[in-house]
C-alpha cells in the first residue's frame, strides 16, 4: 500500500537528524509537492498520534520560526530544540542557516 501525504512527511521528518531543523517548505518540495507547505504543517500538527514518534519541533517555517510552538503547549518546542543544542531566541533559531537540514541536499541519491 501507498503511503498517504502524512505518513510520507513523518517520513522524511524522523530523519531529521538532533540538533537539526528544517521547515515546512523544505518537506514540501522534497515530496514533489513544492505549494502544499500548509499541509505539512496540518501533517506536523497531527503527528502526536504517529507512531514511531514524529521529532514535529524540529520543523520550523521558512526563517526558522518557531510558529507551531503553540501546539506543544507553552515552551516546550524551544525546550526540546534547545535541549538538542539548538539555540532559539525570541521563538527565532539562531544560526538558521547553519543548522538547516534540507532533505533535498541531505537525501540525494
């Protein structure tokens, strides 16, 4: 059987590697679904009931905000991120560019 739309973007997602984001868009247009950025994040959103575990706060929007910090309840995202070593300022992760994981650069065949 095919995998639906979520459980291909729990897929890349449990390959985010600790201490490393991506966001949204990057998921997206690895997938070949380069517009539907909004359906990660309704897939991010749904994951707490996916098993094995989605690491969903690793997955940031475009300029590493941490705009679903929300559905973690209070600062539990930038916890996690941060007890990753990822440094996160003012719901902002610092040094984006470095700790960016592109699935599209990092899975190449």
């Amino acid at each position: 059987m095919e995998p639906n739309f979520f459980d291909s973007v729990y897929q890349v997602a449990r390959l985010i590697p600790a201490g490393r984001v991506t966001s949204y868009g990057a998921i997206a247009s690895y997938l070949g679904t380069k517009g539907s950025s909004r359906m990660v994040g309704y897939a991010m959103q749904a994951s707490t009931a996916a098993d094995p575990p989605v690491p969903a706060h690793r997955v940031v929007n475009r300029q590493g905000l941490l705009t679903a910090k929300f559905h973690f309840g209070g600062g539990l995202m930038q916890e996690l991120l941060e007890s990753e070593g990822v440094e996160v300022k003012e719901d902002q992760v610092q040094n984006f560019k470095e700790v960016f994981w592109d699935p599209a650069i990092e899975l190449a065949l």
